[in-house]
C-alpha cells in the first residue's frame, strides 16, 4: 500500500471573507435575470453553424476545442461568463439551447462545445468518462464503488474533483430532482460567525473514500482540509458522505473526533438552511456551470417516469479552465496536478479517456 501523506492542517484566514461570492439564496433568488444568460437568436445560429462544422468536417469528440468548435461572438461572452463563474458569484445557467430537436449526438456535440470555452473535459470516473451521464442506473448505494449521482437519491451538498462542474438537462424527472446550491464562503462567514470552535476544526485534514476508484500509489482515500486559505482565497473541498464512508470502507484512514463528527454535522445543517441556499429547476436545454472551490452542490430526491424513453437524464462535464486560481500543494493528491487547465478528475491504471452517448 501507497504510504500515507502527510498532510498539514490549512492557514486560517484572517478574519471573514466576503465579497461576491458570499451571496445568501433567497437574497440572489431575486436577481435570476444577474445568473442566467438567455441564448440570443445570433447565438443560436453560432451553436448550430459549429454544430453543422463539426459533423462536416467528420471530427470526434475529443478533436472538439474552442479552436475547431468556433463561436465568433459568442466566445467572448462566454469569456466575461467564466470570469463570473470563477471570481463572481461561482455559478451560472445558461438557457434556450433546443434539444427537443436534436439527437443525443448533436446535442452533445453543442454541449462539449461550448464547454471547451470554459475549460478543458477531465475524466469523471474510472471508465474515463469525459462526457458524464447523471440518472437513475438502479445501482445500490451501500455498495461501496456506487456514487450517488447513479442512483434517485437526494445528494447531500459536495463538491465535485474539478475546478468547474457543469450539467446540461436532456429530460426532467416526473417530479424533484432540483438543483440546489450554496456559497462555501458564506458557509465560512456563518461558521466562523456563531460556532468559531468548529470553523478551526474544519481547516484539519479529513480523510475522504474514493469509493474504490484510485489513482497508481494512492491510497484509497485522500486527505484534504474542507476549508483551504492559499493565495488569499478560500477554496472548499468536501464530500461528507464519502468523508464518513471513509470510516467505514477505510479502516486504515484516521478516525475522526467527535468534535470534528460535530463540525461536519453542523456544516451540513447550514448546508439546508433555506436562508442560505438558493434551489433551481432545470428546464430541458438548460446548461449550469459551478465554480466548485466557492460553491457546494445538490440535488433533492426524484420521482422518475416509468417510460424509459421520458426518464430524467443530464449530461455532466469536469472541465479546467486554462487561467485559474492557484491551489494549495496538497490538492494534488485528489486533482492529480495543481497546474492551471490541467487538473482535476479521476484516472487510475486501468482508465481509458473515452466519450460515451449512454449511460454506463
């Protein structure tokens, strides 16, 4: 077995954080028309002439970068877009792409498009999957290689191993599936504010499973503080599932205090707390990017059809953009790297890097 790295617990910053980022969700709810971008006729006919090059020109999935998937005007509106993503609000929708018209195929031949724009595609599983497929499989959560995202159930708010996380919606569920988001540096701000004992605690190193998908000489979990003040920003990384299956599937992983079972506890009590959170419905054709170092996701309980064909399905994207904020050393044990547009996702030995148009 890899040996175990030793990680040191993360500077506190100097006092709360603040700025753009540190919105409240019934307060941003009211400024929908600020964070999602309703697509222009113009842009539209940008999407579907990249689109109509593409298929001409014969090229693959993985040939798509902003260079061959061209979007003259539009790419600069991504640009100001990404920047909102990464030094704003930490999140954004983008809306009126039609796939009711469209193959799978075409669709996401739009989709990594317009992704390239933001980033670079990162592996999202040990399949290698570039081109994620979030729905209901019917797989077994208490299996320990089964992730949540593969099954109905309510995801509890995380953050995903990438800089940015993006969903495009093909099919809506019968009924639930919302997306629900939170600022983690409002989490910081409340934390620090009312139960400052715990908000030390969270800048210790917890040990987090990697649900059996593990990269050449890790081990099978990583150890990452959930609060990381580097560079005079605070980066969030967290999955309390996983931190907690990690005592579980990872006997060898360290055994967490009770204090800091309380800190984890009391974080995801904020996490649910409507005056923080901010919950959005997803109309078919709608795309959501999500800076994760400022913001932790979620999803409630679905109802799917019992039609195959009508069943909630979303298109999921790990992507690195090219200038991006400098993480600490130690995300290097989870990202496989720190550099800039080359970080994040998940490769072990036996990973292909491939794109697939069905869920596997």
């Amino acid at each position: 077995m890899a040996a175990v790295l030793k990680i040191e617990p993360s500077p506190l910053p100097p006092g709360p954080i603040g700025g753009p980022a540190a919105w409240k969700g019934p307060d941003i709810d009211t400024k929908r028309g600020e964070w999602i971008y309703e697509f222009t006729a113009a842009d539209r006919a940008e999407i579907d002439a990249a689109i109509r090059a593409h298929f001409a020109a014969g090229r693959e999935m993985g040939d798509i970068t902003p260079q061959t998937f061209r979007l003259p005007v539009l790419a600069g509106k991504i640009a100001r877009l990404l920047d909102q993503v990464q030094h704003g609000r930490g999140f954004v929708l983008l809306r009126g792409f039609d796939v009711s018209t469209r193959s799978t195929a075409e669709s996401a031949v739009a989709y990594l498009g317009i992704g390239s724009h933001f980033g670079s595609f990162r592996s999202q599983n040990a399949k290698g999957h570039l081109l994620g497929h979030v729905c209901d499989l019917g797989l077994d959560i208490n299996k320990p290689t089964t992730r949540y995202y593969q099954t109905n159930r309510e995801l509890e708010y995380h953050t995903d191993s990438c800089d940015i996380v993006a969903l495009l919606c093909l099919k809506t569920s019968k009924s639930g599936g919302e997306s629900r988001l939170v600022s983690s540096v409002t989490l910081h701000d409340e934390i620090q504010r009312r139960r400052p004992d715990l908000w030390r605690l969270l800048f210790n190193p917890f040990p987090t499973d990697r649900r059996g998908e593990v990269p050449p000489g890790m081990l099978p979990w990583f150890e990452l503080p959930v609060f990381n003040w580097h560079g005079g920003e605070l980066s969030t990384i967290y999955s309390g599932q996983y931190v907690r299956s990690s005592q579980v599937n990872c006997p060898e992983a360290r055994r967490l205090t009770p204090a800091e079972h309380e800190a984890l506890d009391y974080l995801d009590a904020l996490t649910n707390d409507p005056e923080l959170n901010l919950t959005m419905e997803f109309r078919p054709g709608d795309m959501q990017f999500v800076h994760n170092h400022q913001i932790l996701h979620s999803r409630t309980d679905f109802e799917d059809w019992p039609e195959l064909e009508k069943r909630r399905h979303l298109l999921r994207l790990w992507l690195a953009p090219r200038a991006a904020r400098e993480l600490p050393p130690a995300y290097a044990q989870r990202y496989g790297s720190i550099e800039p547009g080359n970080r994040g996702g998940i490769v072990t030995k036996e990973t292909t890097l491939k794109f697939v148009l069905e869920p596997q």
